[in-house]
C-alpha cells in the first residue's frame, strides 16, 4: 500500500532517500515525502504525485539531514492531498506509516480532547501525537514508543524520529512488512529490501511485534519488551524485488505477503469505510446499463469468479455466469447484448481467457449487440488490460511461485470491491451493507495475520498427508470454490491426488471413495450452512473417514478421534473465503516440502499460460 524508507548514518541521506522511494514507487504514488532532523529541527518537503515531483522539491530547497524517513503513499484515509501526505509531525515528533490503524477515529477523538490539532485526514496522524504525549512521560523514545503500539489496533509498520533523539530511528513492525538494510556506519529501514540495495546487501528482517532502537552503529530489537537476536542476511548484490528473501520459496514468501497485498488492492477503491469517489469512475455508464455478468477465466481465477458469482448473486441480485475460457470460447455462445464480460487473469496474457475475449468481441460486433469488457489483472501492461473497456488491478506485486496465492486473493479482494462499486451504481445495495463490508476488507489482512500464526498447527496435519495419495475437500456455499482451490493447490506442488467438492453432493458419488486412507479437509467457517455441514462430517465419520478441519474459532467443532482440528479467527462471513484460502495454501506448502517437490517449479507447469 506505501512504502517506507529511513535511516541514519554519517553522511546526508537526502539522495538514499528518494532513491529508495523511488525503488518503492510500485507501492504507491499518489504523493510522497520526506523528513530530515537536522540541528534540532525537522525539515520535510512533501508533494503530490510521483516521487519525481519530491525530488524536485527537494532538489531546489536542499535540504539535508543524517538522520531521516521518507515515503510514497497509497491513499487510504484521506484524499491523496499534501496535508494528508506522510512524513506526519507532531511538534517535534515525525512519522511514517504503512498500514491501517483500525480504531484511528476513537484515538483522535482522546487526541482531540487534549487539545490536539490535526492538519490531515490520515490514520497515521494519530501515531504521532500519541509519540508527542508519550514523551511527557518519559524521555526515553524506545519506551514512548513501547508505550503507544499496545493502543493501536490493525496492521502497520513504522519509522519514528525525534528533534531530541537525533542519533536513533525507531522502527515497529506489526502486520506490514519492514526490513532494516545494515551498513558500516549506517543504518536503514525499508518496506522492501529492493529499495536499499544501492547502499547495502546486508538486511535484518523484523519479525512480528518487533520495535527496533537503530543508530549509525547499533541496531536493538525488542518482542514484547525482551531484547531478541535477529540474524542478519546477505544477499546477492544484484537482487531484486523478487528474491525470496528470508524465506525458503517463493510460494512460502508470497502467501505471508497476502496481509500487504489485500490492503494495497482495497486501498486504491476505499477511503475508509466508503467507496472512492475516483474508484472505477469511468466505468459507471456501463454499469448501470448492465443486466448481468460473464466471467471469464482458468485454473486459480476461475475459482476466483465462482466466489464472485455468489456475491454478485447473493448481495446484489445480479446474474451472474462463470465459465471454463477454454470451454466458453469453442461453443459458439450466444452474446447477450447488455452483459459485462469479466476476464480474471493473474498475467493479462491468459491465451484462453485472451482468446475468449477476443473472440467475444468480435462477435458482439458481427451481431451488433451492445456489450461491456472489464480484466482483474495483476500486471497494468498486459494485453488483457489493453483490450477491455475498464480493468480493476490486483496491486498483489510479482508472483513468482507457480502455484497462485497472493493473486489468488487479491482478486477476491478486488471482485468484492467491484461488486460494491455495482452495486452502489446500480442502487442495489443499501449504503450500511457496503460500510459492512468494506470495514470488513479493511479488518481482513489483520484476520490473515492471526491466521498466518496457525502454520505450525498446519504444518502437523501435513506431517500426516506425506505418504497419501489422494485427498477430498469439502466446502458449501463461497466454500466449495476454496475446496477446489485447494484440491488444485495440493495437487500442483505435492502431486497428490486431490478433488474438491461442494459437501452435499457427498451422497451423489463421492462418499464411495471414503475410507480409512482417505484425509478428508473440511472447510467450516461460520456461516448459515454450518450446522448442514457439520452433518455431512459425521456423514463421513460414521465411514471411517478421517478428518482435517479448519473452523471458525466459534463454530465449536473440537479435536476428537480422527478428526484433527485448526481453529481459523472469526471472520464477516462474505470474506470467508479470502480468510480460508490461507490454511489450504499453507497446507498444501508443507505436504510438498516434506514430499520433496519442487514447490515453485512443479513438474509440467508454468506460471503465465500463454499458449492454448
């Protein structure tokens, strides 16, 4: 969503600086700045738009300082204005946030009582006046700071200097990604290594909870109020953004990178808890006009737009048809006049979804039919984004790993805020279920978080899918798609055998492959198909069947004999199957690397399918 740069060294940093925003740009431009200490004064230049328009800003006030933040901002509270632009101040208190802080209002409603005045419409702006007051207390800036992370709520990362501290940089990680690029004589924090690599290969990798003391010869880290060892790493000097850095694979490293990509994909239609009034502006003639939607895609985002069916169904009562692009583009289909046609694709360059829509094009104009095209996309440069009337990109950064994961998501994410952004078009969908739900989207990369820290859970039950050879999933409602999901994740990189089903057709078929030697994942979040679907899992006990089961932590379905249970965090349950993506990837991870796959380059695959 933003990046984030600081440092502290000997030299100026001013040029390290914007040379690092500029490495981060990809995370966002809608304005950048910076914040210099310098004899006791803070200097900060700020502007909207790239970080070119800040490095020339800089360039005419010359500003310099040893010890600095800076950042390039994703607008998400507040409108992409200077005043809502980061560094933040707070008298002598300076700030850089990438993140969301959840409960913003209710601290700047106590900030206010205080008499504190606030100059923007950001969340981040709250992070410095709590430094400020903070520092009445006490003159120790770590212990301010140690004081202020406990009050706030959401995911965030954090670059704090102050006017009386000229020779320390305060660093917090909590739900966003911050690496710190150490030097000889200097010190740096990043969002990205990619943005440091100019002045250093070396990076220490802030874990969970971590507050970080750095000065030009020390770096301290903290979990918890505990002094804690984090091992610095070197990579090679011609890295870039997508080295796997501390993690052992891609696919590993991007489905811890799900938090990050969710909120950067919501940011870019959200300011707070309502629509942007900017979101998908050009494309509000069609979406009026249309009567109902044709989603086009393969693989991992034709799973994606059998979710998007049910919300597009089910919240705003618009009809909706998914199809196989390769299937849908060799049947002649009738072109109904009036329909957006969706293509989903993680590349853009898809040939059968490509093809589709192509083909459909073609014929709209043979038949005169009046039509709409749209792409979820991953990559702004592609074909698919070239040729369709309006796309939504999915900000979720390169995937390296073969097996989709973060794009996976990101495109639910993205699906969801189109069906808000129709639905509000069309008035079918009152004004409090969208603060609902895009509450909920906000709330979601921290509900990730929390589920990221079941992967050791996770990774026992996978120790007991190492010598299987077949698997079931089993899902209703948004949750069938998920089972066949992840069916398709296991098979990709573990090779197992593996089929997803919607949980009340086990009768029809299915239940006859139930046996002793047959792990059966369950997906239970809690939802209004609960209770039917806890009966079909004693369906499948009363079989012999043994049961792996990742439920909402509520939904009280409990460990027992041969029914092995990870309990998920609560979630809204129209994001459940954003949320219930993450065990089935990381379950899938773990039964490959104890099988000894290759887990990003599995056997017959590629990333991008760009040939039929």
């Amino acid at each position: 969503m933003c990046g984030i740069v600081g440092g502290i060294a000997e030299r100026s940093i001013t040029d390290i600086l914007i040379e690092g925003l500029k490495r981060l740009e990809y995370r966002g431009y809608d304005s950048a700045g910076v914040a210099l200490v310098d004899q006791g004064h803070i200097l900060r230049e700020r502007r909207v738009g790239k970080v070119a328009n800040l490095a020339n800003a800089v360039s005419e006030s010359k500003i310099l300082g040893s010890l600095g933040i800076a950042h390039t901002r994703w607008a998400t509270h507040g409108k992409p204005t200077e005043n809502n632009a980061h560094p933040h101040i707070s008298s002598t208190v300076a700030v850089v946030h990438n993140g969301i802080i959840e409960n913003y209002q209710e601290l700047k409603d106590d900030l206010e009582a205080l008499g504190y005045i606030f100059t923007s419409q950001t969340d981040t702006e709250v992070v410095a006046h709590l430094v400020h007051e903070a520092m009445k207390s006490t003159p120790n800036l770590l212990k301010a700071v140690e004081q202020v992370v406990p009050q706030l709520k959401g995911a965030f990362a954090l670059g704090i200097v102050h006017t009386d501290h000229p020779d320390e940089l305060i660093a917090v990680r909590e739900g966003s990604p911050l690496v710190i690029g150490v030097g000889i004589g200097e010190n740096f924090i990043s969002s990205d290594q990619l943005a440091l690599l100019p002045v250093t290969n070396r990076f220490m990798y802030l874990e969970e909870g971590d507050i970080a003391r750095i000065t030009r010869t020390s770096i301290d880290v903290f979990a918890h109020g505990q002094s804690v060892e984090r091992p610095i790493k070197e990579l090679d000097a011609t890295v870039s953004n997508v080295s796997k850095g501390e993690y052992k694979h891609y696919m590993l490293k991007e489905i811890y990178e799900q938090p990050e990509a969710i909120q950067q994909t919501i940011s870019q239609a959200l300011n707070g808890n309502a629509l942007r009034d900017d979101f998908l502006k050009n494309a509000e003639i069609d979406f009026t006009n249309i009567q109902q939607v044709q989603i086009l895609a393969c693989g991992t985002s034709y799973h994606a737009g059998m979710i998007a069916k049910y919300w597009l169904e089910q919240l705003i009562d618009l009809p909706c048809q998914v199809e196989i692009a390769s299937e849908f583009r060799y049947r002649s289909p009738v072109i109904v006049a009036n329909t957006l046609y969706l293509c989903i694709s993680q590349s853009g360059e898809t040939a059968d979804t490509l093809a589709a829509l192509r083909d459909t094009q073609k014929r709209a104009i043979e038949k005169n039919r009046s039509i709409s095209t749209m792409a979820i996309c991953n990559v702004a440069t592609s074909s698919m984004i070239r040729e369709t009337n309006h796309h939504l990109l999915t900000l979720a950064g390169p995937e390296i790993g073969v097996a989709s994961t973060k794009a996976f998501t990101t495109q639910l994410a993205a699906l969801m805020l189109l069906t808000l952004k129709i639905g509000h078009v069309k008035q079918s969908i009152s004004t409090e279920r969208i603060t609902e739900i895009a509450e909920a989207l906000w709330h979601t990369p921290k509900v990730i978080l929390d589920t990221l820290q079941k992967d050791k859970d996770i990774f026992h039950l996978s120790e007991l899918f190492k010598e299987k050879q077949h698997c079931l999933f089993l899902g209703r409602g948004t949750e069938f798609p998920i089972a066949l999901e992840g069916a398709l994740k296991l098979k990709e990189i573990s090779y197992i055998h593996a089929e997803g089903y919607a949980a009340g057709e086990l009768k029809h078929g299915p239940l006859a492959l139930v046996d002793n030697e047959m792990p059966i994942v369950i997906l239970a979040p809690k939802d209004d198909m609960l209770d039917k679907l806890k009966s079909n899992m004693e369906e499948v006990q009363a079989r012999g069947g043994e049961l792996f089961v990742f439920a909402d932590e509520n939904s009280g379905i409990k460990n027992k004999d041969r029914q092995h249970v990870v309990h998920v965090p609560s979630v809204n349950q129209w994001l459940a199957p954003i949320v219930y993506s993450i065990p089935v990837q990381l379950l899938s991870y773990h039964v490959a690397v104890l099988r000894g796959t290759d887990v990003d380059q599995p056997r017959n695959l590629a990333k991008s399918v760009t040939v039929e």
